[in-house]
C-alpha cells in the first residue's frame, strides 16, 4: 500500500495563504493611499516621505523636522488661459480640478518636488504634445497661473509633470497643456495674420506675449481682444520733445481689435545697449537717460509724449528693458527716447534729463 507524505499538502496549503494575504496586503495598501482632506504625516531629520495619493498626484520631499499636510480639491480654479512665466497660448486645464497644498506650519525649508500624471491619449485627443505639459502654481495675487520653465520636469516614461527644487509646497497647483507643436517659450512675430496674431481672453486674470526682440506684455482685460504688432521705418525728429533722440530709427506700432478696451497692463520695452554706447559713449547709466514716449495709432505728423515717468522703471543689465505699468490702452505708437546726446567727455545740466524712473 503506498504512503503519501502531507508535507506537499501543507506547502500547498501554506502557498495559498500567503497569496491570499499577499493580494489582501496588497489591497489594503491601495486603500489606505490619502486623498483630499487626509493628513499626511511628513517624516523629519530629512528622511524621504514619498507619499502617493489616489487619483495619481505624488508628493516627493526631504524636510528638517516633522510636519504634517493637507491636499485639497478645487473645483473651480482660475481657468488655464491665464499663464504667466512663458509665452504662447492657448492653454488649456488637462484636470478639472486644482490641488491646494497646506502644511501645518511655514516651510521653506524643503527639498521637495511635485508630480501630476497625464493620460497621453487624453492630451493627444485635446491636441497637446507631452513636451507642452506644464504643473503651474496658482500666482499671490490670483491673476495667473505661474510656469517656470527652470523647474520643470517631463517623465515621459512614467506619464507625469514636475515641479522639482522646490523648497516649500503650500500653494495651489494645475495641470496645463498648450496646444501649440512648438515647446517652451513661444515668440510672436511682428505683423499681421493668423500666426502673428495674440488672442487675449476677457477676464479677472493675467496673459502674457513676447515678441522676437524681447518686447513682452502682461495684460488684463475685461472684454476678449486680440493684438497684433508692427515696425515701422522713419521718425521725424520734429515730432520729439526738445533735447531728445530716438534710440531706433523705428517704432513700434501696437493696434487691438477694440481700442476702446481699457485694460491694466504692464509692458517690457526692450533697448539696444550697443545704440545706446554709440551715441553717448561717455554717458551715465541707461536709467537716467532712456523713457518711452507714445502718440495715437494713427497720427502722421503729431509729438510723441513721454509716457508718466512715475509708472516706468529701467530694467538693466542683464535684461535690458524698461517697464511701464498701469497701461490703460495699448493701441499706439511707442519709441524711446534719450535724453540729449553729447560727445565725449561733455557734460548735461540735469534739468534736462528727462526721468526715467529707477532700476
């Protein structure tokens, strides 16, 4: 009569169970992952707390001490349209909701990042290349969604959008995609036409374009519009105040699809420091000699006037701009204008140095 060992019955036996606690470990696991309103418990002595959520968010960061976080759904944030940090549009929002992350305390002092997942046939159906994902943060004064192109990070292998060196987390974060087939920044180019055109959308939040030589925009407005920008050649010097020079021998032309639009905008003037050296070789520095001036659309013969030197700042080297704020109408004609030139070695009385603002 043969005789069968039970020790292959109970390995057997032995086997089943921990695959059956392996795949309830398991699914315990998946549940226990925090979602909106759970406090997550942050580790201190910079040991790593990597800490996936349910719907895919992942929060990765080192801090000095224990700390404690809240992630939260909105439901309703700032539309994608309004970005700022880089150019080119349109955006569009790739979740419908945004994370608001609170800490119990203050900390700036975090090495930490940030991860959103994309779902590539989603973004190929709303026509957004993986390159053109963005995590955008929610800006202090709630006019824009903020995009720094220095911290951000694509893994494609992984299907997720980072932010990374980030040494604080509290604020408020989307997921944004342009559908452009360019990446990075986008530069307008100066002209009329489809492609040359800058589509503003009406609202309570900030946009933003830039031009091929620097010149950049911030704008907010009420009513939708569009914009577009062109050079022109030749400016009389009669039509300049007394005792200035144009620095370029063109202007700019700025022309919306509603002048009548008042909006509250910034601009970016950019200069040529090398024009600048060549007529005042000895001059002193370009905040005390560079202002924009303006006149009508469409004027042929009138005066440009300096635009109010209270609302302009010279933004030096390395960016070479000057910044005026609180613009009301973009529609115009705009130059810049130095104050009168002089020849090595000569000096200006400063009455006649037309202000200029400071850096």
């Amino acid at each position: 009569m043969a005789h069968f060992s039970p020790l292959p019955v109970a390995l057997a036996v032995l086997l089943c169970l921990t695959c059956c606690f392996t795949a309830v470990l398991a699914q315990n696991v998946t549940e226990t992952l925090p979602t909106f309103g759970d406090t997550v418990e942050i580790l201190g002595a910079m040991e790593r707390t990597d800490q996936d959520f349910k719907d895919g968010l992942a929060l990765d960061l080192f801090s000095p001490k224990n700390r404690t976080l809240v992630v939260k759904q909105n439901n309703s944030p700032l539309p994608a349209q309004f970005i700022t940090g880089t150019t080119g549009e349109p955006f569009v929002a790739l979740f419908t909701y945004s994370y608001i992350i609170q800490m119990n305390e203050t900390a700036n002092d975090l090495i930490a990042k940030i991860e959103i997942p994309y779902d590539p046939v989603q973004l190929k159906k709303m026509g957004v290349e993986e390159a053109n994902t963005y995590v955008a943060t929610l800006a202090p004064n709630k006019m824009s969604w903020v995009i720094d192109e220095t911290t951000r990070n694509v893994h494609r292998s992984e299907n997720n959008t980072r932010i990374i060196k980030m040494t604080s987390m509290d604020g408020e974060y989307l997921l944004v995609g342009r559908q452009t087939v360019d990446t990075s920044n986008i530069f307008v180019q100066y002209g009329q036409g489809a492609t040359r055109t800058v589509n503003m959308t009406g609202g309570s939040g900030l946009q933003q374009a830039e031009f091929i030589d620097g010149l950049r925009f911030s704008v907010q407005t009420n009513k939708s519009m569009t914009m577009n920008v062109d050079l022109k050649q030749g400016i009389n010097p009669g039509t300049l105040p007394a005792e200035t020079v144009s620095l370029n021998s063109y202007m700019w032309i700025v022309n919306t699809s509603d002048p009548s639009v008042r909006t509250n905008s910034e601009m970016l003037v950019p200069f040529n420091r090398a024009m600048l050296t060549a007529l005042r070789p000895a001059g002193s520095s370009p905040s005390t000699m560079l202002t924009v001036a303006k006149r009508a659309l469409n004027a042929t013969s009138g005066q440009f006037m300096p635009v109010n030197p209270n609302l302009q700042t010279v933004r030096e080297l390395p960016e070479d701009r000057i910044q005026i704020q609180n613009v009301n109408q973009l529609d115009g004609q705009y130059i810049i204008l130095v104050t009168q030139p002089k020849a090595v070695g000569a000096t200006i009385p400063a009455a006649n140095i037309i202000a200029g603002g400071g850096i």
